[in-house]
C-alpha cells in the first residue's frame, strides 16, 4: 500500500500542500491512514459467554439434573421445568449480547467524537481533517502536545523536539532537525513541526496512536467490579446452603426426590440474587454516557461516571474553558508603534487565514496585518532561529535576519519581557502599573521587545498589547449551580493574577485574594493546603503547580475534577480525580490523560458532566434498591414458606414438599418482569441532582436510606404473599392456586414499587418508560395466566376472579404502604454521617 515512488517530498517548508483531487487519487491507492479494524468476535462466543457466571453454572446444573431426572422417569410427557429454565438461560443471553451491542454502539459513538485531527495544507490552504484522511505527500501543521499522525519528515528550520517513548520506552526527548525523520505516534513536545507525510496506515510506525486518541476504554468500572466481587461472593454462599439443603432433602424426603430437592436449592439461589442487574449496569452506563455526550461532555473511561458524582471542586483554566477563547486586540501602547506591530507579526505562528495555532497569536497577527497594511515583506525574512514559548519561561522568541544581521523578536508576559529590557526604574514602574491597570479589567497583556543577535536580555521594551477575550455568556449560570450543588470552582491560570481575580469577578467566581505560582513555590505542603481552602484564584501559575494545588485540595479531603490543554497538564490531569481535556483547543497528550473530554471546551458542559454522573448514580441507585428489594421478599418467601410446609407438611399433588414458590416462577421474577422497570429507571431524569450535595466516595452503593427501603418493602411483600400462601388454603382454594396467586402478586405488585424506590431524595421527571414497562408488564403477568402453554411452563394454574380482583387490592395496598415508607424517608432523609457539605 505504501508506494513511495508517487512521494514527492521535495516541498519546501511552506509548502502549500497537495490539491485535494491528487489527496483523494491517493487516498484511494494507499488507502486510509489506520490500522485495521480488529477482528470483531464472532456472535456464538458473546452468547457462551453470557454464560460465564457462577449462577448460570448452578441454574445449568439444575437444567442437568433435572433433565437427567425426566430421561430416568422414562422421558414422561413434556418436561416443563427443564424446558422453562432453558428458555429462560437463552432469554437471558439473548438480552445480555443485546445489550452489550447497544453498550457497545453507545461507546463506539463516543470515540466517532473525538477522532484524532491533524492540520494540513490542502490547496493551499491551512485545513482540520481526520488524520485517517491522511496521505503520503501530504504537509501537515503539528503543535507541541500533538502525536505525529503518520510517518513524516521535518521541513521546518527550527529543530524541534519529540517524545518517541511510546515506540523506544525511552522517555527523554529527542531533537529533530529539518530533514529528520518523525514516525508516527510519536509526540511532539516543543516547536511547531511542518511535516511531510512519508508513510500512512499500516504502513508507517503508527503505533498505538489511534488507540490511545480514540477509543474508549471499558474496562469494568469500580462500581461495576464491586457489584461482581458483591454476585460472586452471594453465589458463593448460596452454593453453600443450596448444598446444605439438597443433603438435607435428600435426608429427610429420600433420593427419589432429589430433583424436587435440588430444585428447591435452585430455587434458593435464583431467589437471593439479582440476575438482571449487570446486564441493567451496563446500558445505564452506556446510555447514560450517551447522553452525557449530547451535553458535549465525552468520556473517556467509564469509572468517570462514579467519581463525577463525588466531585467536591473543580480547577479550571480561565482561557477558553471560562472565557470564549476569541482574542480581540483592543489597544496598542507602544512608544514605537511600527515596531511593536512588526513583532506581534513576526513572533507568530499562527494561521490567520484557517485560524491554525494560539488564538493570542491568531489575534495579534490580524491586528498586525490590519494596521500595517501587508505582512508579505515581513514573512519572507528568514527566520534563522528562536525559542519556542512554554509556560515555565512565558515568553518566546524569534530570530530572523534582517539585511546582514540578525535581529531577535519577543513576545511574552509583560512583567517577563519587561524584566529583560533595558529600561529606568521610572519607566518599569510606570510600565508595570499600565499593564496592573489594564489587566484588573480582566483583560489580557502581552509584551513586546527586541534585540539584536540572539541575546535574550538587555532588550529593547517596544511595548503592550491589551486583549479582550470575553467570558463565556453561560459560565456565570453554571457556576452559580455548581456552587448550588456544594462543589467549589477554582480558577488556575497562566495569565496575569489581576486578570485572572477580574475574568473570576465577571463569572462570579468571586473572591479578592489571588495566589501567585511563586507564592505557591514559597509554601510548604501544610501551608499550601491550608491555602487552597481560602483560595478561589491562582494566577501566574506553571503546571507543575497546578500538579500541586491539586496534591493539596486532595490531601485535605476533597474530591477534584481539573481542566487542562497543555502538554504539560498531563501529570495533573492523571493525578485528578477527574481530569477533564479540551477537545477543540487541548493537546493529543492531554487528551490521553484525561477521563472526560469537552467538546466545546467549555466550562459549563463539566457541570453538565457532572449533572448526568451524578444522575447516572442515583438511577443505578434506584434501581438497585428496586432488585433488591425483590430479591428480599422472594427470600423471605422462600424461607419461611418452606420451614412452613415443613414443619405442617405441606404437599403438592405428587407427594412433594410444596415449595412456595418454584425456580422457575423466581427466574421469571427476576429477569422477565423485573428487567424491563429497571432499565426504565436507568433512564429516569433528576433535575434536582445538582441541589443535592456531592456523594461521598466512601458511602457503600447500598446506602442508610436504600437500605431502610429495602428492608421494609422486602419484608412486607413477602410477607404478603406468604399471608396468601396461608390464607387462600384455609378457605378453600387448592394449594396450586393460593402458590399462582402469591407469584402473580410478587410478579405484579413488585413493578409497582419502581415507583416508591425512584423517589427517596429526588423528585425525578415524568419517565413514560417507566409507566410503559410497568403497565406493560402487570399486563402481561396477569394475561399470561389465561395462556396454557405458560401457565404450564411456569406451574402456575387460572385464578378466579375474586383472586384476581384481591391480588389487585393487594397491590395496591402494598404501593400505598411503600408510598408512605418512602415519604416519611424522604423526609427523615439526613445526609449520612461523614458525607461533605460543602457551603
Ligand atoms: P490559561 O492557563 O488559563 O490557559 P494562559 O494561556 O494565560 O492561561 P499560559 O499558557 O501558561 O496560560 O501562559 C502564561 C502567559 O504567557 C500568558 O498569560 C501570556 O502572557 C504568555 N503567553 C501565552 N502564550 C504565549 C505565546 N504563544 N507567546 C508568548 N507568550 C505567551
């Protein structure tokens, strides 16, 4: 695919690029600038493998043994339990590879969204595209922080600098000079690189590239390893009495019983456990993820959600995330104007006409060009030299050569270029109390100066340049709910310290005292967490002291979403809790460190973020308590049912013990009329999520206040239905009958109790699903008793009407008694001991 015959790579560094009807004649010979897919797994290995869990083994079991049981006694009539338990396994893998595609679908979205992007020239013109877009020939623009997207050379003059780790393990960096070879994946850590494209696709050392950028990692989230160590251990304890019980069966009703026996065990089991919630798990996430992405936040790595929900305070950049990111030049104040504009074009590597590159230099190069007329003479001097900007030293420089000799240009923090300059002591004064003044507007000032050779002090001071960059029209609503929702916002910035207190001010960050990095140098760890507790702005800080204030906000407990772009935000951004990444204006590097990235790089879709977590969480909440409290009164069913029809010895037609209720009535509880409910609050709307305070990290998933639901509504309609179990006997009915109608009240009435179990803190919205799947599902309870084939299938028989007229009182009394647990929990509700609440 890799024909370097058709490579021209004469171009000079400018070079305007390939037409875009050569790049698509090439796109189709060498073909798109990927790996290829992966092979997908075949569908016959996502169902076995839905059968990989320690209760399906006991339910296969049964399935074995009772069969086994069926062949014994002659292969008589049909064998119904059998039949039902393994439409029920099929049914349940069906549903689980159903829903892992949808998961699947939902994520493969979220990386479609945050598809690696390079700047090429195409038609000469400066151009975003997929880097799979890519071709050989191609010139390309790449930026500090970015990944070389394919196998290239470096046309530029300046050498630059690559971080080459990711193929040698090697992580000091690398210096390239023009001609070098730069192999894709690798990362660019300093300069601005043009690049001519060599090698594409599975042709070039495109690494891990694309994985690292694009996908979406799945691994099971800690809720998620939680709820399966919580399953194993159940089954594990389950095994244990289910084989306690079938020796004692086989005790006391003889080994002719024992499939009855070890269906009774099966029975036990299936009872304890909630077989339907990781499949629920699951597409919550997924969904939920989704929906998180239409609010423009994308994220990264599942177990984001969780923690988004614990978040206790945000550290966000003020440039872009707070503000618009849309630099504007409001004023010049220079004593040699001419030269002051000559520099804010020369120390430039901004793309004006495609807007490639920092929109500080995008702003001051229009205002350049505005002013002087035309840049082409000054564009054509060559630059022989320079330093590329970085936050640690706040300034960059370029050299060119002007005639025979060399002239040095600077732009960079004011208070930094100007402490280089020759100037008097009344001047610097004076200078620096101009760029105090304007930078208390919240504006941002750049300095300028030059020198000859390539000298960096000693220069001459050419002046200030003041930008507007105006705060986002949404911000000062999302921090007034974020503040609502007990989380605390702190600015950490680069830029001035009276820039920074005066954009805060404007968004409604507040507070009149600002930090400087080199205050945050100066402090030692104590002071620094006593600091960040009364500090709400930094300003003039690196990013390694954004690493810092991070350390200390968690040190003294908090939990920390932090926003970043630069290359060097990364040990930050991992170090959060939560490390949010730019998607239109962050680097590759700060992509791959992040759990969360915004689309819109804008601050108020971290709120929105945080808004869906913590919605996603109290959703898994709801309807963990809804299962369990299935769970808990098929227990109690179950249990005291048995020791009844024991101690009275109770039998069913054929001489058995009566069971209460059989294994294949629970598995139907379980995964046919509980599923439906449970996805449906997977779906419920809380738009009251972010009036709450944030979620302690350390509270169990089951917390004080599900548990108190649980407990009762359990409890009380077990025992309900044990009161039919003992009630419908004594005034006439059969055993079959009082057991069908004791199924179809839990069957039915436990779908009413989605609704008590959805409103314990939060007053969600109207949820439709909801009232479909539960309507939908009483329905079907209820019709299915007039169908024989599942009337056999799940040994239920047809009930009279009174029955059925009484089951529906029953429901309902049981709904209104949940109703009121609830209200009277909500309004007992405290926050648990030990959670923060943060004013
Ligand atoms: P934020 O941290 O909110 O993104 P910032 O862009 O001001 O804000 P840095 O990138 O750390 O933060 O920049 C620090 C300072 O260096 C800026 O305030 C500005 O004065 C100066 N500066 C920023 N970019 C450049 C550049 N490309 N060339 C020269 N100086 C720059």
């Amino acid at each position: 695919m890799t024909d370097q015959r058709a490579i021209d790579t004469s171009h000079p560094p400018d070079a305007r690029g390939l037409s875009g009807d050569e790049a698509t004649r090439r796109l189709l010979d060498h073909g798109p600038n990927e790996l290829p897919a992966p092979q997908a797994e075949p569908g016959w290995r996502k169902i076995i493998r839905q059968f990989r869990s320690p209760l399906i083994y006991i339910l296969l079991a049964a399935l074995a043994i009772d069969t086994i049981a069926w062949f014994l006694a002659e292969a008589e009539g049909v064998p119904f339990e059998a039949v039902a338990i393994a439409l029920i396994l099929l049914g349940n893998a069906g549903l689980g590879v159903w829903q892992e595609r949808k998961a699947e679908e939902a994520l493969s979205k979220l990386g479609a969204l945050t598809v690696p992007m390079a700047w090429v020239y195409r038609d000469g013109v400066l151009v975003q595209m997929p880097t799979r877009d890519l071709v050989p020939g191609d010139v390309l623009r790449v930026s500090p922080g970015d990944r070389i997207p394919a196998d290239g050379e470096l046309q530029s003059t300046d050498p630059v600098r690559l971080d080459a780790s990711v193929l040698t393990g090697e992580s000091v960096p690398i210096d390239k000079i023009h001609g070098d070879e730069l192999p894709a994946g690798t990362l660019l850590v300093q300069g601005e690189a043009v690049v001519t494209v060599t090698r594409t696709g599975a042709g070039s050392a495109m690494g891990r590239l694309a994985e690292l950028l694009g996908t979406v990692q799945t691994d099971l989230t800690p809720l998620g390893k939680r709820l399966q160590r919580f399953g194993n251990r159940v089954a594990r304890w389950v095994l244990a009495l289910a084989v306690a019980l079938v020796a004692f069966g086989i005790w006391t009703e003889g080994v002719e019983r024992l499939p009855t026996v070890v269906l009774f065990a099966v029975a036990l089991a299936v009872a304890a456990v909630p077989e339907g919630l990781p499949a629920v798990l699951t597409v919550t996430l997924a969904l939920g993820v989704e929906r998180m992405a239409r609010r423009q936040a994308v994220v990264r790595r599942l177990d984001a959600v969780e923690a988004l929900g614990s978040v206790t305070v945000i550290a966000t950049d003020k440039t872009g995330t707070l503000t618009e990111n849309r630099m504007e030049v409001q004023e010049i104040d220079s004593p040699d104007r001419d030269a002051c504009l000559r520099a804010m074009a020369l120390v430039n590597d901004a793309d004006p006409e495609s807007e490639h590159g920092d929109p500080t230099e995008v702003a001051l190069r229009k205002q350049a060009a505005r002013l002087l007329g035309s840049l082409d003479a000054l564009t054509e001097l060559p630059r022989v030299g320079g330093r590329p900007f970085d936050p640690a030293w706040k300034f960059m420089r370029v050299t060119v050569r002007e005639g025979q000799a060399l002239r040095s240009y600077f732009k960079g923090a004011p208070e930094e270029v100007l402490s280089r300059c020759r100037t008097t002591d009344a001047e610097r004064t004076s200078w620096a109390e101009k760029i105090r003044a304007h930078a208390s507007e919240g504006h941002r000032v750049i300095g300028f100066a030059t020198g000859d050779g390539e000298a960096e002090e000693q220069l001459t001071w050419l002046g200030l340049a003041v930008l507007w960059d105006p705060p986002r029209p949404e911000v000062p609503e999302a921090v007034r709910r974020t503040v609502a929702a007990g989380i605390r916002i702190i600015m950490i910035t680069g830029d001035h310290p009276e820039t920074a207190l005066g954009i805060a001010r404007k968004v409604g960050i507040g507070g009149d005292r600002v930090v400087t990095g080199s205050e945050v140098d100066r402090a030692s760890p104590e002071q620094l967490r006593e600091e960040v507790r009364h500090t709400s702005v930094f300003g003039r800080v690196t990013p390694e002291h954004k690493l810092r204030i991070v350390e200390a906000l968690q040190a003294s407990g908090e939990v920390v979403a932090v926003t970043g772009d630069g290359i060097n935000d990364a040990p930050a951004l991992r170090r959060a809790d939560i490390g949010v990444a730019m998607g239109q204006r962050g680097s590759d590097v700060s992509r791959e460190a992040a759990d969360l990235v915004l689309l819109d790089d804008n601050f108020a879709s971290i709120v929105a973020a945080i808004e869906e977590g913590r919605s996603i969480y109290a959703n898994i909440q709801k309807f963990i308590r809804f299962l369990f409290s299935t769970n808990l009164s098929e227990i109690v069913v179950v249990v005291f049912g048995l020791v009844a029809a024991f101690a009275l010895d109770l039998r069913d037609s054929a001489g058995a013990l009566l069971l209460p209720l059989t294994a294949v009535q629970l598995l139907w509880i379980n995964l046919v009329s509980d599923g439906a409910p449970a996805l449906a609050l997977g779906m419920d709307r809380n738009p009251a999520v972010l009036e709450l305070p944030p979620r302690d990290p350390g509270l169990p998933l089951l917390d004080r206040a599900s548990i108190q639901f649980i407990l009762p509504t359990g409890v009380f309609k077990g025992a309900i239905a044990l009161g039919v179990l003992w009630y419908l006997p004594r005034v006439g009915y059969g055993t079959e009958v009082a057991r069908t109608a004791a199924f179809t009240f839990l069957a039915a009435g436990q779908l009413l109790f989605a609704y008590p179990a959805r409103h314990i803190d939060l007053r969600p919205l109207t949820n439709p699903w909801l009232h479909a799947a539960v309507f939908a599902g009483i329905l079907m309870q209820f019709s299915i008793l007039w169908l024989a084939p599942f009337r056999h299938m799940l040994d239920a028989v047809a009930l009279p009407w009174p029955i059925v007229l009484g089951i529906l009182v029953a429901m309902v009394g049981a709904w209104g008694v949940a109703e009121l647990t609830t209200r009277w929990l909500h309004h007992h509700w405290t926050q648990p001991a030990g959670s923060p609440r943060v004013p």
